[in-house]
C-alpha cells in the first residue's frame, strides 16, 4: 500500500494548463482527468464494461449520501467495498455528501455537531458528523475521499460564508482526527482531500486555502462553485484558488460542468473533475459534440444518417447515426439513453485527453481559445 503521488509533468507555458499523473493503489490517472459519477455504484444507463471499453474512463466517483442510505455500509463492507460490489479494478473517488446536505436545505439542520436531515427515501431522519462521514467512506473504500463540509449558496453573503468556513475548518480538523485513528479496510490506501470554500470572497477562499495546506493532505478539492453564481465568477474563484494551492498536488474542481467550463478551467490550473451533465443531459437529448452542443430532439436530425461525432476515439459515437438516436430518444428506449450517456462520456474523456497531449506539444492555449468558440455553438 502507498499513499497517493503526484507527478506534474507539464504546464503550458501560455496558461496554467498542466498535464500530471496521479498514482494510487487502485491505478495510475493521467491528468487532466473527467470522472463520470457514479452516484450509488452505477453511472447512469452505463455498464461497467462499457465505462472500461467504451468510455475509457481512468476513475468514476461515487456518493457518500446516497451509498449510506442505499445499500448501506454493512452491505458494502459485507462485499468488500464499492470495487468489489459494483466489479470496478480502477481509482474511486467519494464526496463527503456536503453538496447534498446543502440541497436538502428544506429538510437539514446544520449545528457544531454535523448535519441532521430527512432521507429523501423514505423521510427517515439521520446524522451526519465529521466523523461518521469519515467512517462511512472507510466503508465504501473509496481511493479519494472527501473532508465534510458546509456548501454555502452561491448568492450568501460575507457574514454567512465567513462563519460557515470557520465551521468547515473546525469540521475538517475532526475529519482529519477520525481519519488518522482509523485504516483503510480493504488493503489499500484511502487518501483525504480537504474542501476550499469561502464562496465568491477571496479573501476567505485565500484563508481557505492556507488553513488547509498547512493539513499537508494528498491533495486538494476546490468546493462551492457551480451552485448559481453567475460563470464569470466561477472562473475567478476558481482561477484565484489555483493561484493559491500548491503546484505539487493535484486539484479538484467540484462538480463542474459544461465542456467549455472544463476547458476554462483546466487553463486555471484545475487537474480533476466531476459532473452529472454528460450523462443527465443526454439522457434528455442533448449532446456534446467538437462542433457545439446538439439537441438530437431536434426534427432536422430524424433523416441525417451522419454519426454522433468522429474523430474522439469512440466506436459508439462513429457507430451509430443522429437519425437513429433521435428515433431511439423520441420512442423512449432505453438504449437511447445508453448510447447518448456513453457517447457524451467518452466526449468529455477525448476533450481532457485531447487537452492533455495539447498541454504536454505546447500548444494548448491555441487550441483551447479555438475550441471555447467550437464547444458553446448550437448546431
């Protein structure tokens, strides 16, 4: 067993776009990295083979929330772990369930302690501390693991962001303690990322940001962003963090987003993201694509027998034509959905790679800036 190592290989001389690898018992990750989410063990309408074969992934995320309510920790530890229940041999990463604290704010109350809130199952009420969150993700046996924390909404104000990070600060101590008393149960190394938050301030992001590199963790998660505030804003929070955490570890950009918010932000210095919209969105119809985004709803596809994209790597989107996606889509078949999740996938995955090898010839910020115009059309 060892403890996650990374290996900055590269940074754009014109950007602060870097190209790394991230070792972990389970794999190495090259970076820039886009894991799919798999939220209780399975990425939406996607098999494991196809996440290996089809989609290339390297490591998949998985959510603390929703595993603890459904299987359930005796269920996982009954099977070994997450790898060995859901048949995954490749890197995991697990959130902390803060985000979905945070988007259960009608039904959660926040105090010292943790988080109490009702199961979006069956109204059952639980609670959340920063240790039982630790414990619960020694359970799942996740590589990656994240420090609890408090999402504060994008629009707070200074007053509510600065006493929720002294809140999250206070947490991520306990989450460090609890993680240092326990071990990894399955015979590998789990490694804890600590969360920047702060919301749109930067100086407390920068407090943020020196509380928790003093932690010397494996790495750092930059939280927060992508939760309503406006894009201009994500992309200077984010930018000012990077500024901010050290070039030696690598970082994660939180649930972010959009092709052209990934590109952005792998030019802010951001090494790791995860996002439900590849799957979610094509799941109703919308694809991501080298020329822009295409709503495959749309009537103008129903005789275009063209395929889904070429040229990033992935015999379902050269495989199958738009016409008959649309048919699949507007009939509601399930395979309709596979093939758009699978295909927008494995898109996200050529766009970080094809950023990587850009990265690593030295002319990334070329291509980036010709992409962001490509990416954001509507075809």
């Amino acid at each position: 067993m060892a403890a996650l190592q990374f290996t900055l290989e590269k940074t754009d001389s014109a950007s602060n776009a870097r190209a790394g690898l991230i070792k972990t018992d389970h794999g190495t990750i090259a970076t820039p990295i886009f894991m799919p989410v798999g939220t209780v063990g399975s990425v939406k309408a996607v098999s494991q083979q196809q996440l290996r074969e089809a989609v290339q992934a390297q490591i998949i995320l998985g959510n603390t929330y929703h595993l603890y309510l459904r299987p359930g920790t005796a269920v996982l530890e009954a099977a070994g772990g997450l790898h060995r229940f859901m048949g995954w041999d490749r890197p995991i990463l697990t959130d902390s369930g803060g985000y979905q604290v945070f988007s259960l704010s009608g039904t959660r109350k926040i105090n010292e302690e943790g988080v109490t809130f009702q199961s979006h199952i069956d109204g059952s009420r639980h609670l959340f501390t920063p240790e039982s969150v630790m414990d619960i993700q020694r359970s799942i046996g996740a590589d990656i693991i994240m420090a609890f924390d408090e999402c504060p909404p994008g629009d707070c104000d200074f007053n509510y962001a600065k006493t929720s990070l002294a809140l999250t600060n206070r947490w991520l101590d306990r989450c460090i303690r609890r993680f240092e008393e326990t071990s990894s149960q399955y015979g590998y190394t789990q490694n804890l990322f600590p969360i920047v938050q702060g919301a749109s301030f930067k100086d407390l992001r920068k407090e943020s940001c020196e509380y928790i590199i003093a932690k010397e963790a494996a790495g750092h998660a930059i939280g927060g962003l992508s939760v309503g505030e406006p894009e201009a804003v994500l992309y200077d929070i984010c930018g000012w963090c990077c500024e901010h955490l050290p070039a030696q570890k690598p970082r994660y950009l939180m649930g972010v987003g959009t092709p052209w918010n990934i590109l952005e932000c792998i030019s802010l210095g951001v090494d790791m993201f995860d996002c439900v919209m590849p799957t979610r969105n094509g799941r109703n119809a919308m694809l991501f694509t080298k020329n822009g985004v295409v709503n495959i709803d749309n009537k103008k596809w129903e005789t275009d027998f063209s395929p889904l994209d070429t040229g990033i790597d992935s015999p379902i989107s050269e495989y199958y034509s738009r016409a008959y996606l649309r048919h699949l889509i507007k009939s509601k078949e399930f395979l309709g959905y596979t093939i758009a999740s699978i295909h927008n996938l494995a898109f996200y995955r050529w766009l970080v790679t094809e950023a990587r090898n850009r990265i690593i010839s030295g002319d990334f910020a070329a291509w980036k800036n010709e992409m962001m115009v490509k990416l954001q059309q509507r075809c």
